[in-house]
C-alpha cells in the first residue's frame, strides 16, 4: 500500500503532517488488519501527508496498565515516547480507542505531549475541511446501529463524530436503548480481552450483542478494533453472521464510495 515509516520521512528531510499510530491490533489481527488498511485508503485519497513509525512502534502500554502493572506500562510508554519526541511528532491519529485514550491522558505526565485523535476525529475533520467526501454507495438506505467504545465515549465524551459519519452515508441510523455515556462495554476492554470468561449466567459481549441485534440492524458500527472482535464473536453465537455485518465506520467509508 506503500505507507511511508517515520524513517523514511526523516531520511527525506520531511515532516508528514500526521502520525498514523497503528496499534497492536490493526498490526497483528487478521479482522482489524482490514480496518488499518480501509483507513490507508482513505488517507491517500485524501491526500494526508502521514506516516507510520513500522517496527519502531511497540504496544501503548494500555493492557499492561489495565491489568495493574503500571512498571510494565511505564517502560513501554518511555519507550515509544523517545521515539515519539526523536521525531517531534505533533501530532497522532489511531483507530484504537485504547491507543488513543493511553497516548492522548496518559503519555503527558511521562513527558510525550501530542495532539491526538481518533480515526472517527480526524475523518470528520478531513470531512469539515472538504478534504472528504463521504458516498451511501453500497450501504444506501441500510439500518445501521453503532456500539459506543468505552475509551471514545464514556472516557472521553467522543459521541458526535461517529454518528456524523454514519448518516452521511445516507443509511438509517438506530440508536440501542444503552448508548452513548449510559452505552454497555462490550467486555474486551481493562485486558478482559486477554482472559477466559469467569464463572457467571452470561457474558458481556453476548448481553451487548442482543441489545445491538434487537434494533434489527443491517450493520452494526464499531471505532474499535477490540470492540469489532466481541461483537463479531456475538453475532456469531446468535448464528446472524449471514444477515449481519460488524464494519468499522473507516471500512463503511472506504467500501461505500470503493475507494
């Protein structure tokens, strides 16, 4: 897809205008590798000036913290903050809640300050300034839900931009009856991801799951890559993967207009 590192960039003698903070997820999974590339995609239509920091970007730090070892998050984030301030970033755009909650409330105290966004931020922001241009396409007049993160929404109050993208594919937009700052986890994130379910009646994912299913959707919309994998993993336990799809808001752009 020929993605420009940092390395390249500097070697150049160039400062791309943004840093595309990737995240161990759009990395390594298989699913959220097309959300990483669907974003890609857009960027370069866009004409974003950006880069990536390649092998040189190690994890957040995000799960080491959740899980209460804050020694382990501390190394790992002075880490990627030399890097960081190596090539004085400014500014950091991730499809990663987790990312971008660690990176932009967390990272300052240790000494990397950045601004940072979130995919959702930025593509409305490319959106406002008439650098995007946002199609129905494919997904023209379909019932579409979105799955508020926890990390974009409760954490850090991100409910609009999503939304806006989504109705300006022309689709119907369905709220569940617990969204926005009253919106259900859907049970990926404090590294619970990472851990067998514990003893109980039902699982989180499966709870969300219902409440996202009983909206009757065509789609349901996610801005996160652990979120994306729950509510997968759910719809395929109701055995509804035929007639529903789980898209991140950057792959219903990319295939609405076939970028």
């Amino acid at each position: 897809m020929n993605v420009p590192t940092m390395a390249e960039m500097m070697a150049q003698g160039k400062q791309p205008e943004v840093l595309f903070w990737v995240g161990c997820a759009g990395s390594f999974d298989d699913r959220a590798k097309k959300i990483t590339k669907a974003f890609v995609k857009i960027l370069q239509k866009s004409n974003v000036d950006f880069a990536v920091l390649g092998t040189e970007e190690s994890c957040s730090g995000d799960p080491a913290k959740r899980a209460g070892n804050e020694f382990l998050f501390q190394m790992q984030a002075m880490t990627n903050i030399q890097v960081l301030n190596a090539y004085e970033v400014k500014t950091i755009v991730t499809a990663c809640p987790h990312c971008f909650n660690t990176l932009k409330n967390e990272y300052p105290e240790l000494g990397g300050n950045y601004q940072v966004m979130h995919h959702t931020e930025f593509l409305k922001k490319l959106l406002d300034d008439g650098r995007l241009t946002i199609e129905g396409g494919q997904f023209k007049g379909k019932r579409i839900t979105f799955h508020d993160p926890c990390y974009l929404g409760r954490a850090n109050k991100i409910y609009e931009a999503p939304r806006e993208l989504i109705q300006k594919l022309e689709v119907e937009l369905l709220e569940m009856k617990r969204c926005k700052s009253n919106a259900l986890c859907c049970g990926a994130g404090g590294a619970q991801m990472f851990k067998e379910a514990e003893k109980g009646k039902k699982e989180i994912f499966i709870e969300r799951t219902e409440e996202a299913l009983s909206t009757q959707p065509d789609i349901v919309a996610t801005g996160c890559p652990f979120c994306n994998t729950m509510i997968t993993d759910g719809v395929k336990n109701k055995e509804k993967e035929g007639s529903v799809k789980v898209l991140d808001i950057a792959e219903l752009i990319a295939n609405a207009s076939d970028l």
